[in-house]
C-alpha cells in the first residue's frame, strides 16, 4: 500500500514544527509586552530632553550648537540602520532595508557620498554584502537594549558630522504602530528638526552653571543617542511583534497541511483496505 | 508649604517622580540645594546622590551616575544618564565600534556568515522554484 506510512511521518514532522512556531509565537507575545512597557518607559525621558533642547534653542542663548543649524550643501550623509539580531520575523527587516536602500540609491545619484552605522547582526550581513561603507556595528543588543552599548557607535556618527564628514544624519528603524503594523521609518536626527509646537518667544534665558557651551554640547549628544535608543526600543517591540505574527501564521500552515494530509492519509489507508477485501472476495470466488 | 514637582528620568525608564520642598543635587561645580521658586537653571551633574525633601520631612536618595539638571520655577528635571560617562570613555566606546565594523569587513572570508548563507540559500530556492513553475508550463 503506496504512502500511508509515509504521510503518517510527514504529519508526525510537520506536527512538531507546529508545537515549535507555536511556542516561538508564545514566547514572542511575551517579549512583545515587555518590549513595549520598555519602549513606553523611554518615553519620559526623551519627551522631557525635547522641551529643554527646545527651550535652549529658541532662549537667546549665546552660543548656537552645530546640530542646531542647516547646512547649505550636503555632500555626504550618514545612516544609522537599527535592525533585529535574529530573523523570523517575517518581512520586517527586508522591507526597512528595501527602504534605506532606495533612499540611498537616490542620494547616489545626485552624487552624496553615504557612511553606514549599523545596529544588529542582519543589518550587518546585509550592508556588508550590500557594499556600503559600514562606518561603525553595534550587534547583540539582546532583549534588553542598553543605551550604553550603542553610545559608541553613535559617537563615531556625530564626531564626523562635527568634523565635516558627513553634512546629515538619519536614523532607520521600523517603528512599532500596532502588533499587525510596523512602519519603516527615516527620521532625520542632526541638523535637529525644530519641533511643531509653537514656541513662545522667550525673553528669559537658563542660568549656565558654569557655562553655556559645554551644557549644551552634552544636552545635544544626550538628545541625539535618546533618540537612536527610542528607535532601538521601537525596532525591538516591532521584531517582536513580527515574529509573533509570523511564527502565528506558521502555526495556522502547519494545522491546514496537517488537515490535508489526513484526508489524505484515510484515503489511502481506505483504498488499502478496499483493495484487500477485494483480493480475498475474487480469491475466494477462484477456489 | 511651596512645593516643588521632582522628575527624575533616564533614557531608559522613569526612575522617581514626585514633591518635594526641597533637592539637593551634585552638580558639577558644586553641590545645589533648590528650593520652590528657583530661578531657571541648567547645569551638568557629577555622579552622586539627588536628595529630595518630601513634605512629610522624609528624604529621597537617588543615585545618579551623572546627567543634566534643569530647574524652573516650580519643576526640576534631572535627565541621569544610564552609565558613567566620561570622554575617554566614550572615545573608547566609539574606537571599539569602529574595530567592530572593520574587523567584519576585513574576515569576510573566515567565518562563513551564516545570516548572508541563509540570504543565499534562500534566493537559490527561489530560483529553483521558479525554474520548476516554468517547467511545468511548458509541459
């Protein structure tokens, strides 16, 4: 009898794939809830930089930062590409890569040179394979980012954005809408983009203890790695998500080729049984 | 009693928020005691101890491993860093990101990326795939 052993292994393999994505999707709902509360816990934070920084900038202060000011012609910019360490998770890191690379690619033609900061280990596959000219790599972030683990890399960003390498810095992460949708998203870190709340003139300044300058050099670095760990934090919810989704529609594959399968299986099984009786009752009508 | 509105937060969480008639803070030159009314302020901060005096007489010790402080009249923020950060520190941070990357760039050849085998394995499938799709066509 033709295959029933065989479909019984296939199902038997194809079921323990399911208990497999099943769990990873359960795992990953889990880490999602997680990834989210840290998500939202850095929040306050970068909220409360955004007023300072603002304050800072529209208060008459002597001294104006260089990340606070456009400049005229852009030859060279920079990208810091935050992506999962780990796959799994669906198109969420080929569709923000497919992004960047677009973007890039029109930034190649008009002839601006492009330096690349990576974060996560398939952002780093792929941009080396990719060809770009990979600056600095942060991998292994874990579950648990730590805004201390990406403080060089980012470093290494804004020096050559002082120092005339590059002229603007972007930041590329999938940012976490809802559990079904993550947005590919390129946000500009430095120049800063002036936020949309109407500042009120202001006719008063901080008092600068001891100065101005140095304040408002941390202030603005302290901003800007804010921002590349929220977008961290935004990217780590998405993988999660992703993955939770994905690992979920593997889940529902696995049960619908299962089903086919022992439909298939019982015919088989059936046509072996109807063959059988039919041997014996024309055997028997041959004695 | 004036009080004053106490946010304590770090890029990574909110670590303490509430009233207080009084903090005292670490700043970089020199310990700061403010009190409701301040006058607005900005300064860096050393690592160290905030104090916050509650209404109820208690003190509140958070330690900060550095950050910015800034006060207006009625709220104080302290944005604390996460580690201790220092210039060097940082420098060596960024010196070591950057081997990162060129060492990867450099042993392209050594360890075979698994991530990029996968990429390979995966478009190869594809075009076996679709090399069967046409196959079957023609017959």
């Amino acid at each position: 009898m033709a295959g029933a052993k065989e479909i019984r292994t296939q199902i038997k393999s194809i079921g323990s794939t399911r208990k497999i994505t099943k769990a990873m999707e359960m795992v990953a709902a889990s880490k999602m809830r997680r990834a989210q509360e840290r998500m939202h816990m850095a929040r306050p934070y970068a909220e409360k930089m955004r007023h300072v920084v603002a304050h800072a900038a529209s208060a008459n202060t002597e001294y104006h930062h260089a990340y606070l000011a456009a400049r005229e012609s852009v030859s060279n910019v920079g990208y810091i590409i935050v992506s999962s360490d780990r796959g799994l998770c669906g198109g969420l890191n080929s569709n923000l890569f497919r992004k960047v690379v677009g973007d890039m690619a029109d930034n190649h033609n008009k002839g601006v040179g492009i330096n690349v900061c990576v974060i996560g280990k398939k952002a780093s596959a792929f941009f080396k394979r990719y060809g770009a000219n990979v600056v600095s790599e942060v991998t292994d972030l874990g579950d648990t980012p730590q805004l201390e683990e990406l403080i060089g890399a980012v470093k290494i960003m804004m020096d050559d954005y002082e120092e005339g390498r590059i002229d603007r810095l972007y930041v590329v992460y999938n940012n976490f809408v809802n559990t079904m949708t993550q947005k590919p998203t390129i946000e500009q870190l430095i120049p800063v983009v002036p936020s949309e709340e109407v500042e009120t003139k202001h006719h008063w300044d901080y008092l600068y203890e001891p100065e101005a300058k140095p304040i408002v050099d941390t202030l603005m670095d302290r901003y800007i790695e804010s921002l590349v760990y929220q977008s961290v934090a935004d990217n780590n919810a998405c993988e999660q998500a992703a993955r939770m989704v994905a690992m979920k529609a593997a889940t529902d594959n696995a049960g619908k080729l299962i089903d086919e399968l022992q439909l298939v299986y019982n015919k088989a099984r059936q046509a072996a049984i109807t063959q059988e009786l039919s041997e014996i009752v024309s055997g028997a009508a041959a004695v | 009693m004036a009080t004053i509105q106490v946010d304590i937060v770090s890029a990574e969480q909110e670590i303490w928020s509430g009233a207080g008639t009084m903090v005292f803070a670490p700043g970089e030159v020199g310990e700061l005691g403010i009190a409701p009314g301040h006058t607005p302020l900005i300064t860096r901060l050393s690592p160290g101890d905030v104090r916050v005096i509650k209404e109820d007489g208690e003190e509140e010790f958070i330690f900060v491993s550095g950050g910015i402080l800034e006060v207006q009249p009625h709220v104080v923020t302290v944005l604390s860093d996460t580690a201790v950060r220092g210039h060097d520190l940082d420098e060596t941070a960024a010196l070591e990101a950057k081997k990162r990357a060129e060492e990867k760039l450099a042993d392209s050849a050594a360890e075979m990326d698994y991530a990029q085998a996968q990429a390979e394995l995966a478009s190869a499938i594809a075009q076996i795939r679709s090399i069967e799709k046409l196959r079957k066509l023609r017959k």
